[in-house]
C-alpha cells in the first residue's frame, strides 16, 4: 500500500478530567481517616481539670495515607478518658471568655485558653506548646525523607485544610517539617467560624528582643496589629534550675572485687548476690521556679530590669531526670549466668583435651566397672590425678594438677571458693557451716522472725528449687560470681570440673556430701539437689555394708565356732516344743515378733523379718523407668514382663519373711505384709491357728504373687542382692554430672539463680514503699512494687516446674532488672534528699513523703513554696553544689544577698536573675490574650504565644486565631 495522505488523519490528546490526582486521592485519604475516627462536628467534652493533660493516659491510633508514592504516618492523639467530673466544692477550671462565647468556639481553643494545665510535666511537644488534649498529626513515614521544601509543606497543610472543611473537623491538624528532632510543626483548626494558625520559628540562639518579657510581650501585639488595652495580655513565667552534680553525695556502689571479697571480707560477701546500681541512677534534679497566670502590668522583666527571682515565685514544682538503661549488679549477674546457659560445650571441649584427660580417662574407668556389682573400695582418683591436699577429717581440699598460673580461675582464689562450697574440709570449725536445716524460705522470711507475714513466704515455699545456703543454692551463687567477675564460661567449666574431681573423691573415700537434704532424693527439689541427694544415699549405704563386712570378718578372725543367732525366750520355748532343725532350716533375719500372730500350719509365733530398704530414685530415673514400663505394651507378654520387674521388691521381702518363718506359706505373709488380703472366718478358736483364705484377686488363676512365692527361696536380706546396688548408682550419678557441660549445669541451676535473685530483691525493705513503673506488670487493684515482685515471683515458681527457656527466663531478668533499677532511684534520691537522715530510724515524715512523690510523678508541687520544708532540702542541695563549683574555680565567692545580684543578668545576653540556685538552665513564657481578629469588629477570639529559651536553643510558638464571618 502506498503512503497514505497526511492530512486525511489528525491525531487528538484526549484528557479525562473525571480522574482523581494524586493530590485529590490525598485529600480523600485524610478525609476517610478523620471520618473513620469519627471526628467530625463538634464534640463536648468536660473541662480539663488541674494537671489533667500530664497525668492523664494519651492514646494513639495510626494509618498510613499516600500522596503519590510518599508514604505519610497520619496520628490522632487523644485522652483517653475526657468524662471528669469536678469535685461538688471546687469550681470548674477558668477560661478568659464567658460561656456562651465558650459554647460557639472550638473545644481546642478553650483548652487553649485553659489556666490549670500552663506547663505540663510529661506530654507531647504540642500539648506543651499549645495546651490541646486532642489532636493529629501527618508526619513521613520514612524520617530519613523529611519535608525540607516550604512549597511542600504549604501544600500539605492546604490539604489538611480542605480536609477539616470538608468532613466539619474542628480537631486541629499539624504536618511535620524539617528533621523529626528538631520538633517542626505547622497546623490549622477550623470551625465554629474561627481559622487558627499554629506556626513557629526555632533558632540556636534567640534574638535580643526575644530574651525577656517585654520584647516578648511586643511581638505577640505586633502579630495582632493593636494595641491589646482590654483585657490585658495574661502572662506566665516558669525558670527551671537544673543540678546536674552532687558533690556531698557521690555514688559509693563499686562492682564486687573477687580478691578483696575473698582475702578481707570473706564469704559473706561471696555467698551473697550484689545489688544496686553502679552509677547513680539520678542524673538530674529540676527546679522549676513558675508565676503562674498573672496580668503582663504584674511581672517586670526587661533587659535592664527583672524582678523573676526564684525565691518570689508562688509556686515550686521539682521532677527527677532518670539515666535511661541504668546497668545493675543483680541484673547484670543474672544475665550473665543465662548466657552461659545457653553454651552447648563440654568442659573439655572448653577446657582443652590436655587439662581433663586424666579425668576423663578415669571416668572411661569406672564406666567400664558398672557391671562390678559389689565393689569393696574404688580407688582413689587423688593418685591419678596428683593434687595438692589441704584440710583433714578425710574431706579433700585440693585442687587438680592442671590448674595453676594460667588457669581461668586462679588457685589463691580458687581454693577459698571450693572451701565456701564445702567447708567440712577446713576442719572443726569451719569459716561458713551450713544451716542444719534447708528451707525454701530465707531465715529472715522465716515464722520467728519480723517478717513472717511476708507475702513471698507462701510464693518461694512452692519453687522447684534448693534449700536456702544449701550447696546447689551456693554453687548457684558462685557460678553468678564466676559468669561476671571470673572470666565467665571457661571459669564456670574450670570450677565445676573442680566440683566434680570433689565429688569423686567423696564417694572413694565414703565422705558425705555437705549442704544437702537428709533421706531419699526430694522430688520437689531441683534435679541436681537430687543426684546430690542420690550420692548421699550411695555413701550412707556403702558405709552401712562395709561397717557390716567389718563387723562380720572380725568374728569370723576371732574363733572358728559355729554361727549362732540372738534369740529370746519365746524362740528358746519354741524350738524345745517344735524340737530341733537342720542346719539348713535353721530362722535367720528376725526382728521380732509380729504380735500375736502365729503361722497357720505350725502354730509358730511369727516373725517381722529384716528386709532391704527400697531403691531411693531420682526424677529423670523415675520417668525413665515410667517409661519402659511403658514400652513392654499392654499384651500378655508386656503385662508379665511388667509384673517380673514390678515384683523386685516383693521377691526380696518374700525370701527374707522365708528365712525368719522357715514354716511359712503364702497365707502367712499375706497377713503380714497385706492384712486386708486375708479374710478370717467369724468364731475361730484363739488358742488355735485362725481360720481363713485369702481375697479374690489373690485366688485368681495365675496370680503374680503365688508365682513369686513359689520361686522364692528362704535368704536373709543380708545375704540377698542389692536392690539398690550403691556402687553402680553412685557411678552412674557421677557419670551423669561428668557429663554435664557448664551450659547444662547452670541451665539446671537457673531456677535456684532466680530464687536467689528474688529472695536478695526482697531484702530491701525500701522496695515495699514504693510505688511500681506502669512498664511492669502488675495487677489492676494495686501498683505497688512488692506486689509486682509477688507476680514476678509467681512467674518464677512456673517457670521452675517446666523445662527450662532460657528465653523465658531472660524476660524475667529483665522484670528483675526494672525492679531493681526502681529500688537503685529510691536508694539514690533518699541520699540525696535526706542525706544522714535517711540512715536514722526517725528521718524528716515530710522528707520521706517528698522522696516517695518524687518517684511517683513526673512531676511535685513543693508544699509552702519556697519557703516550705521540702524546698528548703532541695535549695539546700543547690547551695551545696553551687559552693563546690565555686571552690573549683577559686574565684571569689560573690553575696547573692544582694539586690544586685538578685536582679541583674549573666553576660550570655539572656535574662533570668542570678540567685543562691544560679542562672536558669530554662525560661519559658506563656503569653495569650482574647481579642477581636483581623479587624476591631471582628468577634473576640483567643491568641497564645509559647516561649522557650534555652542555652542554645530559642523557639517560639503561636496560636493565632482570626474570625472568618465578621472579617
């Protein structure tokens, strides 16, 4: 086809203008956010009380709106309960308009105009500034892309605009300029027909004009281009003094030093987790000097006169300023002994395989000596291994070969920490014993003491932990030690591999374990308090059987005579009447007799026989043994394999009752050893063996019991196998606790670790006066710090009977942490405030009331002013520090006494009197009027101006409204 003529076809550009852009759909999202935040129209919320916008909870909700594809993070900001009611004899809180002018203008603008709530301890920039309790604001999403363009900005702010237009938004609306940190805002709020303008400027340094009341009270009537005559211009002024050193009391709380614990306090110190802060938590005390409210004819304040002195304000108000993230010993141990627990490392892998071969080559050892049922003796590991001896009483008090000079924990520290574990090995009179009885509770928990109704008594009682200074509840605290202070996880390994080569020399030289719980393992205790409890029972059983050996071989070395057994007088009777036995037949094991009772075909007395203690078993053991059980199913063949390893027991007692009662049946053990087996027939003769059979179940065809009877043969218990073999339970704990890396061991530990930690948090006696942060958690009726210590410890006590998370764990530190830190700021701020005082039983009621709201709020109004007692303590504290600073720079100490000191300025070309508390770190003026606006007939409306001057920083804030019927 050939070309065709171009002027037969005109292309045409066809633009729909039905389409949003970019900007609409901005305006659109806005509107659908205020709409869904049902904020349109006008509200009627109460009035704001006194204090209200800092004590009061703020809460936030948030969207996400686009202007193109630049995100915007859009906030209302909002109190969240607006329903108070004034108190029937206090009037409600002033405004500078009537009501009936009230009820037409916006519910931002009376809140503007508010006299209660000038200066706000804790709230929002703009609460500050402005005095609103609800607003919104439309900031980046991404503060690395600030709005930095004023064109930008203008066109985000005529969009919020239109927004509250459109949906009859009277909430106002600020956009964020600038870099987030330096606190940028423009706004607008509309309604009732009133426009107003929130603006400001910031600068690094103000200008002369601007750094004192009058040039500031010129630039709010010049922004309102009059003369403002009537009503004046209300004014108030607050100075705040910061102190920032405190040189009469320096923070005295210094990490533990090892050696100095170890060579001069002792173990006192040892065995006792730290506590506190190691720098002072308080680093600020503000001082806020406030003419709250007064006409602008009141206050003089120029630059060549002022008459602010501090000591004339009506009203004193001081806050605390806290150090954010405040490290704390107890805390700090804590977190220290978790992150060793989560180390998967054996000791010789940690170690080195040079420092533990000895060791472990001994442990292959006796591994491989398991199936040696009875074994008189182990030998020794001291001859292997070759170890420095010190100490007596046959407790070993040594250290291995391998640790010296260069090994994580050095020896001169080493041994008096193996010496606090067990201190049997010094001698007599050891340094630190044991308790003779381990509780859960501490002694001064304990129902003698002073605090016997302590709520934590119940709580710890219940803790799957050790006894209170017990040897797992001190290895616990040692190893806290040795995690932070010694070199953490390869001094943990060095320590317990030194623990271990103890225990084994224990159990060879039959020594028994210290600071552990008489009798079979206590399955409320911690796992490891019951290997330790386990090993006990192996030492008490051994000594028991080779004090039996002894005993035996020394008769049998002293004549070659015949065997003979006590016997009473009934048996002499008995064998003349039944005459004489074989040799074979002979009764062996007795007791005594049971009763009255007599055997069914003889008529023999009967007899209690000695029988074998039953095997003491561990928790893990006892499951593992649960669990095989278990395992054999439920089949004809499991349920006999069952009953075989079910019927030990019984086998053992059966032949023993045999060897007493050589005449014995079945029927005659039943009634001994499970009376209510045997059914006696009404009438029988006394004089005669009673009549009888046994109950159902133990007729049943194929009965466990028969068949075990039938195979039982008549031995003594003495002559019997072990039931509970102690040389292979004892190999088999110290194999287990060979096995157990310093990862496993402090991870079987953690829970003594927290008991310990909360029973050291609980000593102070400060903590139950205080009242708790709202980071804690805490129950709805009570926000006292020892009732948040009771739901931390209630946590504790779950977490102990569960396997353990150290994650888990780790989130109770942190609770333990903030607990901490609240104690570290009362300890802190009562010696600052009470100073010697706050050691003495009857301080100053008033001061220790001062040091409770000083930590309560965000902020305290000073009861009598300046002249009040608690202002006389902190002025006290300025003075003190003011003369320090002075002495420092050995320049002569001026009179400020004087009235020209009194009322002149410092040469920073910034106002504010020089007094005994110094120049004012910070000045801020508040200055707001209620005139006509933009023209005389206009109806009058409110004007606010914040002013803050700081040493290099100057911004100033205004609210300026204008009435857009009459202007």
């Amino acid at each position: 086809m050939g070309p065709q003529d171009g002027g037969d076809q005109e292309v045409f550009d066809i633009v729909d203008f039905t389409t949003a852009s970019d900007w609409e759909c901005f305006i659109a999202a806005t509107e659908e956010a205020i709409h869904e935040w049902r904020l349109s129209g006008e509200g009627n919320p109460s009035p704001l009380t006194r204090g209200q916008l800092a004590t009061a909870k703020w809460s936030e909700r948030k969207v996400t709106i686009k202007f193109a594809d630049f995100p915007f993070e859009m906030t209302h900001h909002s109190i969240v309960s607006e329903t108070v009611e004034s108190p029937p004899d206090e009037p409600e809180p002033s405004t500078d308009f009537d009501d009936e002018e009230a009820e037409k203008l916006p519910k931002a603008l009376e809140d503007m105009m508010n006299r209660e709530n000038d200066f706000p301890a804790r709230a929002h920039c703009l609460v500050r500034w402005y005095g609103l309790r609800e607003f919104v604001t439309i900031c980046p999403s991404n503060p690395n892309h600030p709005i930095m363009s004023p064109s930008k900005a203008k066109l985000l702010l005529s969009s919020a605009t239109i927004a509250a237009n459109n949906t009859n938004c009277q909430v106002p609306i600020f956009v964020q300029v600038l870099w987030p940190n330096e606190k940028m805002y423009l706004g607008v709020g509309l309604g009732s027909g009133v426009r107003t303008d929130y603006d400001m400027v910031h600068f690094r340094q103000a200008p002369p004009q601007c750094t004192h009341l009058t040039g500031l009270l010129d630039v709010f009537k010049n922004k309102l281009q009059c003369c403002v005559t009537s009503p004046p211009v209300l004014v108030s002024v607050r100075f705040t003094y910061v102190l920032t050193e405190w040189p009469h009391t320096l923070w005295t709380q210094q990490p533990p030093d090892f050696d100095a614990t170890l060579t001069e306090v002792g173990f006192s110190d040892l065995g006792k987790l730290p506590f506190g802060a190691l720098s002072d938590p308080v680093s600020e005390l503000h001082l806020s000097a406030t003419w709250p409210c007064v006409t602008e004819d009141v206050l003089v304040d120029s630059d060549v006169y002022s008459d602010l002195d501090p000591g004339s304000a009506p009203l004193w108000t001081a806050r605390l300023v806290t150090s954010t993230s405040q490290p704390c010993l107890l805390s700090e141990y804590l977190t220290d002994f978790i992150h060793v627990c989560r180390n998967n490392q054996s000791i010789s892998q940690i170690l080195g395989p040079d420092y533990t071969q000895d060791v472990d080559g001994e442990i292959a050892e006796f591994s491989s000596a398991l199936d040696r049922l009875t074994e008189p003796s182990v030998p020794s590991l001291s001859s292997v291994v070759g170890r420095v001896r010190k100490g007596h009483k046959g407790a070993r008090k040594f250290v291995s070969a391998q640790s010296g000079e260069n090994s994580p924990i050095p020896t001169d520290i080493l041994i008096p920490i193996l010496n606090y574990l067990f201190p049997d090995a010094e001698g007599d009179d050891p340094s630190d014993p044991y308790p003779s009885t381990l509780t859960q509770v501490p002694e001064w928990l304990a129902p003698n003491g002073e605090a016997a109704d302590h709520p934590l008594k119940a709580l710890l009682s219940n803790m799957k932990s050790s006894g209170v200074d017990g040897l797992v509840w001190r290895l616990a605290v040692v190893l806290c030690h040795v995690a932070h202070s010694l070199g953490g996880l390869p001094a943990a390994a060095h320590l317990w591999h030194e623990v271990i080569l103890e225990l084994r020399f224990r159990w060879d030289h039959a020594v028994l374990i210290p600071g552990v719980s008489s009798g079979v393992p206590d399955l409320a205790s911690t796992i490891l308090h019951q290997k330790f409890q386990m090993l006990n029972c192996c030492i008490n059983r051994r000594k028991a059987r080779e004090q039996s050996s002894s005993s035996k071989s020394s008769n049998e070395d002293g004549d070659d005579e015949d065997e003979f057994y006590e016997c009473d007088e009934d048996m002499e009777e008995d064998e003349k009447s039944n005459g004489s036995r074989s040799s074979w037949d002979k009764p062996e094991g007795r007791i005594k007799r049971c009763a009255k009772l007599r055997l069914l075909k003889t008529n023999e007395p009967l007899y209690i026989p000695f029988t074998q203690e039953p095997a003491p078993m561990t928790e893990d053991r006892l499951e593992e043994h649960a669990g095989v059980l278990l395992r054999l199913g439920t089949d004809a063949l499991g349920s006999q394999l069952r009953a075989r390893m079910m019927s030990a027991s019984l086998l053992s007692d059966m032949e023993s009752f045999k060897a007493a009662n050589p005449s014995a049946v079945l029927e005659d053990f039943v009634r001994w050893y499970s009376p209510r087996d045997w059914i006696e027939e009404e009438g029988s003769d006394p004089n005669q063996p009673p009549q009888g059979s046994l109950s159902t179940r133990m007729q049943i065809p194929g009965n466990m019991w028969r068949e075990v009877w039938t195979n039982a043969k008549p031995v003594p218990a003495r002559r019997q196998k072990r039931l509970f073999d102690d040389t292979r339970e004892a190999e088999q704990v110290l194999h287990w606790l060979a096995s157990l890396g310093p990862g496993s061991l402090c991870c079987n530990l953690l829970p003594t670790a927290t008991h310990a930690s909360l029973c050291r948090l609980a000593e102070e006696r400060l903590l139950f006066d205080l009242p708790a942060p709202s980071s804690l958690p805490q129950p709805c009726h009570s926000s006292s710090l020892a009732t948040v210590l009771d739901v931390i410890t209630q946590r504790a006590v779950r977490l102990s009977r569960q396997p353990p998370d150290t994650n888990k764990y780790q989130e109770l530190a942190e609770q333990i942490a903030e607990v901490e830190v609240c104690v570290a700021r009362a300890q802190s701020v009562r010696h600052k405030i009470l100073g010697d005082a706050a050691r003495a039983e009857g301080s100053s009621q008033h001061l220790e009331e001062l040091v409770l709201r000083l930590l309560d709020s965000p902020e305290v109004s000073l009861e009598g002013g300046p002249r009040g007692p608690a202002a006389l303590a902190v002025r006290k504290l300025f003075q003190q520090a003011r003369k320090a600073s002075l002495l420092l720079d050995d320049s002569p100490q001026d009179d400020f006494s004087l009235p020209e000191h009194r009322q002149s300025y410092g040469n920073s070309g910034h106002s504010g009197a020089v007094s005994e508390l110094g120049k004012p770190m910070g000045r801020e003026y508040l200055l707001r009027t209620l005139v006509p606006f933009p023209t005389a007939y206009s109806r009058p409306v409110p004007h606010r101006m914040f002013a803050v001057l700081l040493p290099n920083e100057f911004r100033l804030t205004g609210a300026f409204s204008q009435d857009t019927t009459f202007s």
